[in-house]
C-alpha cells in the first residue's frame, strides 16, 4: 500500500521541476501530445479498473495529474497548438483502443492500443531528447520511471491489466530521461 501511495505522490512531485520550465521558457510542451496522454492514461485507468485493479493504479492516477497540469498550462498559452501526422495517428489509435475494448469487452486490447498510441506520441519527444538534450529535464523523466517501478512494485494483482500500461511508461520515461541526461553530459564533453 505505501509503494503505490509512493508511486502516485512522485509523478505529482516530477511535474514541479518540468512546470518550472516551462514557465521560464525554457520547454514548450505540445498541447495536442500532452491531451492525447491525458486521455490515454484515462482509457488505461479505466481498462484497468474494469479489469480488476490493484495499487498500481495509484501511479496511472498521479501521472494523470501531472500530465493535466501540463495541458492545463498549455491552454494558457505555455505551450504550442500542432496538429500533425504522428497526433491524427495517435488520435485513430486511442479511439480504436476504446472501440476495440467496448467491441470485445477486453481491457488489454485497450491497454495495448493506448501504449502503441502513447508510443507514437512520445516519438517526437525521444526525437527531441536526443537531438537537444537541454529542452527536457533528466529529473522529470526519471522520477516518472521510478514512480512507474514502485508502481509495479506495489501491485497485488500481478496480470496485463495492472502491470502493462506502468511496465510501458517505466521504459519509454526512462528512455527519454537517459537520452536527456547523458546527451547533456556528452555535449558538454565536446564542448
């Protein structure tokens, strides 16, 4: 229980560092990305607690959030609006997420088209992440993946439904937070 007290606490306590940059300027979330994970994490909630739930949906909840907050600053002008092709993908891909779920009456379709939808969203970010490794914050990312670990930890019902979605963003938050961190260090170095 304290585990995923912990797990759904540090994606809340991860968004104040990206937050604070994003009002010094320094990041500029896409508003379309972050509302897309917002309703990607909803679906995975959701899947999740039809189900049968366990404490690791405590993470997907702090995560949801964080991820709210961003969009909630983006719509006041802290981020940009983009409308492209990877964000009509994803979108195709979270409606058939829940169309296929509501279809055969099986979350882990859903939670599986939510994590390839996710996928395609976060794309750009890794992109990004290695390309200019100072417009993400390492910190951020790695309090995710370690909120998305304890999450994992905390579980009591250890099947896809409660495990895939935090296994998923444990990776992929990971991944940009390295990407991010040792970007910085190698840059520096050639600096």
């Amino acid at each position: 229980m304290a585990l995923g007290i912990l797990a759904g606490v540090i994606p809340f306590l991860a968004i104040i560092p990206y937050v604070k940059d994003i009002l010094h300027g320094t990041t500029r979330p896409n508003v379309v990305s972050y509302s897309l994970w917002v309703f990607l994490l909803i679906i995975s909630i959701w899947a999740q607690v039809s189900a049968g739930t366990s404490w690791s949906i405590i993470f997907l909840i702090g995560d949801l959030v964080g991820t709210s907050s961003v969009v909630a600053l983006c719509l006041f002008g802290y981020g940009y609006g983009k409308y492209g092709r990877v964000e009509w993908i994803c979108t195709a891909l979270a409606i058939l997420a829940v169309v296929s779920w509501q279809a055969t009456h099986e979350p882990v379709l859903a939670i599986i088209f939510a994590i390839i939808a996710d996928l395609m969203a976060a794309v750009p970010t890794v992109v990004k992440a290695y390309k200019d490794p100072w417009s993400e914050i390492p910190t951020a990312w790695f309090m995710i993946a370690a909120a998305a670990l304890l999450g994992i930890a905390s579980s009591t019902i250890f099947d896809l439904p409660n495990l895939l979605f935090p296994t998923y963003l444990f990776l992929i938050n990971g991944t940009v937070g390295v990407l991010a961190f040792f970007g910085r260090r190698f840059k520096t170095k050639l600096t």
